[in-house]
C-alpha cells in the first residue's frame, strides 16, 4: 500500500465532520486548540509531536478507555495525559 497524499490526507483530516463531530478526536484536538486560540503549530508543540502527527491524531475515534489513551499515545508518540486532558477540554 503506497503513502497517502499528503495534502489530500490533512483535506480529509480537516474535513468539518472531522473537527465538529464528536466520534473524532480530532472534534476535541480543534475544541482544545480554538480555547486557547492555538494553531496546528502550537498544538503540536504542546502535545510533543510533528505537525503531520496532527492529522493522524484528528482521524482517530474519540478515547473512552485507558486503552484507548495508551494506544494512540503509544502508536503516535504523544502523552496521554495530554490526550486526557484534550479530551476533558
């Protein structure tokens, strides 16, 4: 399987059923970030992670269990204290 189209990816990752509906952690990552009037770039900053981690971040459903916080902290690279937090705004 090739690599996805960069641009076409963050098109997808952006998409505003992405960032508006709930089943998406990327809902909570641009809730979180629009709060404190962050862009991508101090986004990823804050959670320790390149801004392309960002769109993989934003495509994974929203996290309910430990496991699921310790997967995508695991799988991408970021804290998942830090996603916790995301999560509880």
């Amino acid at each position: 399987m090739s690599a996805p189209d960069p641009v076409a990816f963050h098109r997808l990752a952006t998409n505003p059923r992405v960032l508006t509906g709930s089943f998406f952690l990327g809902h909570y990552l641009h809730v979180f970030a629009t709060a404190r009037q962050w862009d991508d770039v101090a986004l990823a900053a804050w959670l320790a992670c390149e801004v392309t981690t960002l769109d993989h971040l934003r495509l994974c459903r929203s996290l309910h269990t430990d496991a699921d916080y310790e997967l995508v902290a695991g799988t991408f690279g970021v804290s998942a204290e830090r996603l916790r937090e995301v999560m509880q705004g």
